[in-house]
C-alpha cells in the first residue's frame, strides 16, 4: 500500500482493488462451492490491476539493482524478471551475479 501511495497508484482504484484482493475465496466445481479461504500473499488471477501491482511492488527494488550495478541489463515482465548475462568467453560478465543479490 505504501509503495503504491508513493508511486502515486489512483487511490480509489487502489482501494477496491486491495478489497478485492483481500476479500474472501470460494472455489468452485461442478455445482458445489468450497468454504471461503482467506489469503494474504498472492494476487488475484485475471483481475485488471493484477499486473499493475507488480509493477508497483517491483518498481523501486529494480531500479535501486539498475543504479548498483548499471552493466546488469534487466526487464521486468508480467509472470517473471528476465535476466540475461552474455559473454564471449566465460567469466566475462562478473557483474550479473552481484546484480542477483539485490533479490535476496
């Protein structure tokens, strides 16, 4: 929430969202519907704002590992972070391994 707040996230877009992700889980098959479970640590599949927290939760960590080490070339993608070290001989890129510790 925080992040979002600073980043400036719409705030009443930030509001349902964060009710919408917080609120209560059913699961559903063929009629019958499980009892509600409540979760804290994952982001809801499929919702319009899904992909924009990520990117709100991401944001200032991946900037801070560009700036320490700015030969790590990094992107952020939807599902996952791409990390890509090239090199014409081994042990030519000693700076993507130090750029992985900003994920620790």
């Amino acid at each position: 929430m925080n992040k979002a707040i600073e980043l400036q996230f719409p705030i009443i877009d930030l509001l349902l969202t964060m009710l919408q992700h917080m609120a209560p889980r059913v699961i559903q098959c063929d009629g019958f519907c499980s009892r509600a479970i409540i979760t804290n640590t994952s982001i809801l599949a499929g919702c319009k704002h899904s992909v924009a927290l990520t990117r709100v939760l991401f944001l200032t960590g991946m900037q801070k590992i560009c700036i320490d080490n700015p030969l790590v070339a990094t992107q952020l993608y939807v599902d996952d972070t791409a990390m890509l070290a090239a090199g014409e001989k081994r042990g030519s890129t000693p700076s993507h391994g130090k750029g992985s510790k900003g994920f620790c």
